[in-house]
C-alpha cells in the first residue's frame, strides 16, 4: 500500500493515461524529454484527449508535485520542456 504522502510518485509510475519511458523526467535533454512524452501519448490507446496535451498534462503534473523538492535547474530543465513539447506534439 502507498502512503498517502508519496501518491503523486505511485501516480507518475504507475499512470493509466500512458506508459513513460523510465526515467524521463530525469533526462537532462529538454527535447529529449519532449519527444518520449509525445511518443508515449501517440503510441497510448489509453489516452483521453490529444496526445499533445496528454504529455503536456503529465509534464505538468510531474512539474506540479514533485517541483517543491527539485533543484532550480531541473525545474529550468522541466520548463524548456514543455516548450519544445509544443514545437514537436503539435
């Protein structure tokens, strides 16, 4: 059972809406991080809406709960994501 201070890490890990890559969100590469969400949410059938805001929904979820206990740079990172999430899953 999960402790219900750790639910957004079971969240991420164990997401219905698609299958992450295993360590995405620690990939140091902004487009890389961009392009394994994208595929992730093309290749779902689980997904509910596009892929593109499907993987910028997880980004931000990931971002949203886990930011407080990320350095700055990972968070800088997390952020330049997103923006070429929208340059490539559109």
């Amino acid at each position: 059972m999960t402790s219900l201070k750790y639910w957004s890490t079971e969240v991420t890990k164990t997401s219905n809406a698609m299958t992450l890559q295993k360590g995405v969100f620690t990939l140091n590469n902004p487009k890389q991080i961009a392009k394994s969400l994208c595929q992730s949410a093309q290749k779902s059938s689980r997904i509910k809406s596009t892929p593109f805001r499907s993987a910028m929904s997880m980004l931000n979820f990931y971002i949203n709960r886990a930011g407080k206990n990320l350095p700055k740079e990972r968070i800088k990172i997390l952020n330049q994501a997103k923006e070429e999430l929208r340059k490539i899953c559109k």
